[in-house]
C-alpha cells in the first residue's frame, strides 16, 4: 500500500453556520484510526494509483461471500473480493461436477468473463451470481450420449 500525505483540510464553521471557530472536518482518516491529514492509497489490478474509498473494509480487500445460484441449488463461496470469474469458476467445478469451460457466470444480467475480477464489476458480500450450463457444451453431450447409445445397440445380437 502507497501512502502520500496531503495538506490537511479543514471548513470554517462561519460557512456551516455554526459561529467563527473552525474545526476540522474529519472526513479524511479520521475515523480510520489514523492521523487526520493522511490519504490512503491503493493500486487497482488494471495499474490505475486510487485513493481508498473506505476505512475497514475497503472494496478489492478481505474476504466476500458470494451466493451462487444454480437453477436447482444454492451454493455460499467464500473468497478474496479481488478474485477473479475464473477462480471462481474452479472453485464451482469441485461443488457442481462442471468444468469451468462448460460455465457460464451471470452477474447483473451479464454474462462475465474469466479475467473480469469480481471487485471491478462490483460484486459485493452477500450479492448473488446465478450459474448456468453452457447449451453448446449441453447439447454435444446429450449427442454423444446419444451416439453411445445406438452404438451399443448395434452390438447386442439376438439369436434365436
């Protein structure tokens, strides 16, 4: 983490309303538990230099639960917030018996890719990803399933 100080702000209380005195507005890091001028910084996974936006748990940091849903089931993940679609995807593999190839992930109505990182598109604790088959991969299932059928049926001879 980056830290850069900064010159501290401060409203006169006259322009609130409150008499002459002046105080210190107390948004910048107080309420943090660190000194009153100080900005946190933080890098974001695409490089981007950003001040944090929040004091205990901050977006991108600690661990989020994800309520996935999977037409008949439900499914709680708990993992980092700056995790990846991709990750998360393995990690459904061990619970659903899909391959992560065969998932499809949608997140407020889109469908999302394996390298979007869950913080960037805004998933938050709690929130919910629904999961879904992939049809295409679906489909060459069932044919294959299929096949093997009228294969075996061809094998089996009945003599009379």
């Amino acid at each position: 983490m980056i830290k850069f100080r900064s010159k501290r702000f401060s409203r006169s209380s006259s322009k609130l309303g409150t008499g002459g005195a002046t105080h210190d507005s107390g948004g910048v890091g107080k309420s943090c538990g660190m000194p009153a001028g100080e900005i946190k910084w933080e890098l974001r996974p695409g490089g981007m230099l950003v001040q944090k936006r929040e004091c205990k748990e901050s977006v991108g940091e600690g661990i989020i639960t994800i309520k996935i849903s999977n037409v008949s089931q439900w499914h709680d993940i708990s993992l980092e917030a700056t995790s990846t679609f991709g990750e998360l995807k393995i990690l459904l593999s061990l619970l659903t018996n899909l391959e992560p190839k065969e998932q499809r992930l949608l997140f407020k109505g889109k469908e999302r890719e394996n390298h979007e990182y869950l913080h960037m598109v805004g998933v938050r604790d709690k929130d919910k990803v629904l999961l879904l088959e992939d049809p295409a991969i679906k489909e060459r299932k069932l044919l294959s399933l299929a096949g093997d059928r009228v294969v075996r049926s061809s094998h089996c001879t009945i003599s009379v």
